[in-house]
C-alpha cells in the first residue's frame, strides 16, 4: 500500500538505485564493503521520457513503451532483490505527467518494485549529498549544479549538508524539444532559448550570488559531456568556462544542424546537448560563474547514500517530521501522547487487520507529530490547513506519494472522513486513521501524561474498545466523544463499540 521505511539488515550487502530521467533511464548496483560503496554494475539507457510529453501532460504511446521495455530488462536484472533493497525515483517528467497512477502501476509491475516520484527539492538534495560523496571534504561552501532532462537543480552547501536548493524548470530535453525539434539551429532560435533560461534563472539568481561559494562542481550526463568535448577539442584541459561553452555554440551555429558530430560526445547525447549547453551558459552568466569541474556521481548515489541512512535508522525523514512540527509550534508533549497512545493501539491490531507494525508505525507516527500543523494558520478547519501544509512543503526524504498518505491521515484526524483521500482499496491508509482519530479523542480534553487503560480489538470492520468503567465515568466528555465518533464511522462502514 505505502512505502515508508524499507528498513533493511546492516548484514545486506547488494542495494540498488534507478533514477528515471527525462532523458536517460539509470540503473546502479552496489555492495557496501568495510563503509565504501563499491560499484558492481551500472546500466543506462537513453529513453527520452521528456520527448513524449504532450502539452496536455500526457506520455505518447513510443515513450510510454520506450520506458516501460527499459524497466522490464532492469527488472530482470534485479528480480532476486527484495524491494527494501531498491529505490527507484522519478524526476521532472514524471512530476508533470497529468495523473501518473496508470504509469506508475505499469512501471511497478515491469520492475517488480515500488516507483516513487520525488519533488524537485528532494532530487536536489540527493543529488548534493550524491556529489558531497564523491568528492574530498572541504571547509568552504560549495555551489552544485545538475542539469537533468527536464529540471536543473541548483545548490548552495557546506560539506553534505545543503543550505539552498532550487529546481529550475530548464533540462536539455525540454529545451531542444521546445526549441530546436526541427533540427536547424538559427541565430534567432539559440538568442530565444538563452533568454527562456536566463528568465528561468533570474527569480533565484540574488539568493545564490548571495550565499557566495568557494567552488563550483556539476554533475550528470549534460556537464560530464560538456567537461570531456572541452577536453577533446583543445578548448580546456577538462574544467568547464564560459570561453568553452561559447565556442561549443558557436559550433553549432557554424553548422546549422542539432545532429552535430562533436568530438568527445556520444551519438546518443547529440539531440539533447545543445539545449544542456545553453543552460549552463545562462547558469554561467546569470549566476557569475567562473570555471566548474566535472564530479563523478550525481542522484544514483545520492539514492544509495540516503538509503544506507535508512538501513542504520538515521532516517532523514524523522528529522524533517521533527523541524516541520517546530515551524509551525507544535504542542510536542501533547503531540507525543497522541503518537503513544496511537502506537500502542497499532501493536492491539496490526495482526487482525494486516498492518506492518514498521512502515505502518512510522506513518502514524508522524501524522500524530503533524496533526495540528495547521493551527498555526487559523483554529477553524485546522486540520484542512494542516493537511495542505504537509502535501506542500519541502519534507526532505519524502517522496510525493509519502506526503500524500501523511496529508490524508492528518486532514482524517477529526470530523467525517475525506472520501476522496480513501477511495476503495486504500483500506490500510483508512484503518491508520482511524487509529489516529481515536488517539485524538483520548487526548483532546486535559493534557494527560499517560495513555488510557484502553484495549482495542479489530475484525475486519468492527472494532471494540474496552476501557474501564471508572474511567469512563470519569472522562465524560471521552465519552462523549467516542460516541460521535461512532456515528462518524458508521458513515465510513465501521462498527466502533465503546
């Protein structure tokens, strides 16, 4: 149903990471030895997600069949793998297909495990801690850039931790498609995507020149290719400068041809390079950039690092759980007692109604931690309030699909249930909320320390709730409560018998 905490045995050995690009499909399989990351196999395959995507945010057949045969033949490569061993993410095509679930399920079934489609602060920061990895640990701030397919994602950080980071709506995919699909390369054509770029990049451009750096590094396919024609056609000993970028388009423009035969540039990367040129002169200008090196490792790793994290529970989403409920002056006593008495209620009825005690536990456990976000913004509907903030806000760690659930869990957390957050078939999603809405109750008047004596037995649909007599005489208004609680879930097709 969801996919939260995929915990693993630090004694796993093979972990594998798939970024599915607007450009290129990526497969990385590794082997922690003696806390290094060895490399066993990398596949990757030019899909051209990007190229597929119709106005209306819709994929054309040849893309959607393109991607799918990809992930089929990495399936295979990874069929011995238990899902908690792979990541699989999408990036900016996958975020502006319109309605991706009939993708997704597709996709899930040719790879045999679960595709999550991640915002672009969270590509940007794995790409960061992907880059923080494979270069040498210094001192000073470090500038970032990645150009993908569809996005380019720009940080500003201080050794594997990211202070800024920004998505930009600019890829070479995007660009070429937008620009040069014809084939022809004009004065006008190439003057018309620099200034699309340097107006994608102007909102943001202050915040970054004011964070300052000390060094520039770029990474994945656009910036390597960049790096090795500079090196291969004598214009740079491999470090990326403006100078160099603007003798690459004026090789273009010389030519009047997108299919341009540069040395040091692969076949297949031909189509696409120039719009990835032209982001990166713009991110040059806009940003003042001087000279940028080439770094080795980009998302893929980022993926592999961050799910090593999860294997030694240094999960960064609890932390981001934990900073959200800080900004927006969460009662944390009061949010712990939820969560408790939530928790002890999910170990009464994780066996009868199936829940994974772990991957269910840590979605409960963070909606009880969110619940009242909200209030910070009006007490009225609060839940509604909290619910927007958490689908919204950047939870570093989180996939879209993870914000989701939580969101619904929250905006469930008090009145009738939101029937379109729990269509038929999201059973476990409902059975956590309901979990969550009678925590709520049992610490919704007074400021009780501990949980009630309460014992809570589920079958299917029907749920008793012992609690002592004394106690509920005594607690009155948890009576109350619990008694239109009934009633709501009566509407929700739910017996709940205090």
């Amino acid at each position: 149903m969801f996919s939260l905490s995929r915990l693993f045995s630090s004694r796993a050995e093979h972990i594998a990471a798939i970024d599915l690009g607007s450009n290129s499909f990526h497969l990385i399989v590794a082997r922690w030895d003696d806390e290094q990351l060895v490399m066993l196999d990398r596949l990757r395959e030019p899909v051209r997600l990007g190229w597929g995507l119709t106005e209306d945010g819709k994929l054309d057949d040849e893309a959607r069949a393109r991607a799918l045969a990809c992930l089929e033949r990495f399936g295979e490569r990874l069929r011995a793998y238990p899902s908690r061993h792979v990541r699989c993410v999408g990036t900016k095509t996958l975020r502006s297909v319109d309605d991706a679930s009939g993708f997704l399920a597709e996709a899930e079934a040719c790879l045999g495990h679960p595709v999550e489609i991640i915002s672009g602060e969270e590509e940007a920061r794995l790409v960061y801690l992907g880059v923080g990895q494979c270069v040498a640990p210094g001192e000073g701030r470090r500038l970032v850039v990645d150009i993908g397919g569809g996005s380019t994602e720009v940080i500003v950080g201080t050794g594997l931790d990211a202070t800024l980071k920004e998505s930009l709506s600019m890829g070479c995919v995007a660009l070429s498609k937008t620009f040069f699909a014809q084939g022809k390369v004009t004065d006008k054509l190439l003057k018309k995507a620099r200034t699309r770029c340097l107006l994608e990049v102007a909102p943001v451009a202050r915040r970054f020149t004011h964070e300052g750096w000390d060094e520039v590094l770029g990474a994945s396919g656009t910036i390597k290719a960049v790096a090795r024609v500079c090196e291969a056609n004598g214009w740079s000993d491999g470090t990326i400068r403006a100078e160099g970028l603007e003798q690459i388009i004026k090789a273009y423009r010389d030519s009047g041809e997108v299919e341009l035969s540069l040395k040091g540039l692969s076949s297949d990367r031909e189509p696409v390079f120039l719009g990835g040129v032209l982001v990166l002169a713009a991110l040059f200008e806009s940003l003042g950039i001087e000279q940028m090196q080439a770094a080795d490792w980009a998302l893929r790793e980022g993926l592999l690092y961050d799910l090593k994290g999860r294997l030694e529970n240094r999960d960064i989403r609890q932390g981001s759980v934990d900073a959200l409920a800080r900004r927006f002056h969460v009662d944390l006593d009061k949010a712990a007692q939820v969560e408790r008495t939530a928790l002890v209620m999910l170990e009464q009825v994780s066996e009868p109604w199936g829940l994974d005690p772990v991957e269910s536990g840590k979605l409960l456990s963070w909606a009880a931690r969110l619940h009242t976000v909200g209030l910070d913004i009006a007490h009225a509907d609060y839940h509604k309030h909290s619910a927007y903030i958490i689908e919204n806000v950047d939870l570093a760690g989180c996939s879209r699909l993870e914000q989701a659930q939580l969101a619904a869990l929250v905006l469930a957390h008090r009145k009738r249930f939101p029937p379109k957050k729990f269509p038929q078939g999201n059973e476990e999603l409902a059975r956590l909320a309901i979990l969550l809405r009678l925590a709520v109750i049992f610490h919704r008047a007074g400021n009780r320390a501990e949980s009630p004596p309460l014992r809570l037995n589920a079958k299917e649909e029907l749920l008793a709730l012992n609690l002592p007599s004394a106690w509920l005489e005594s607690n009155p208004l948890t009576l109350a409560d619990l008694e239109s609680e009934a009633e709501y879930l009566a509407r929700f097709d739910y017996r709940l018998t205090p």
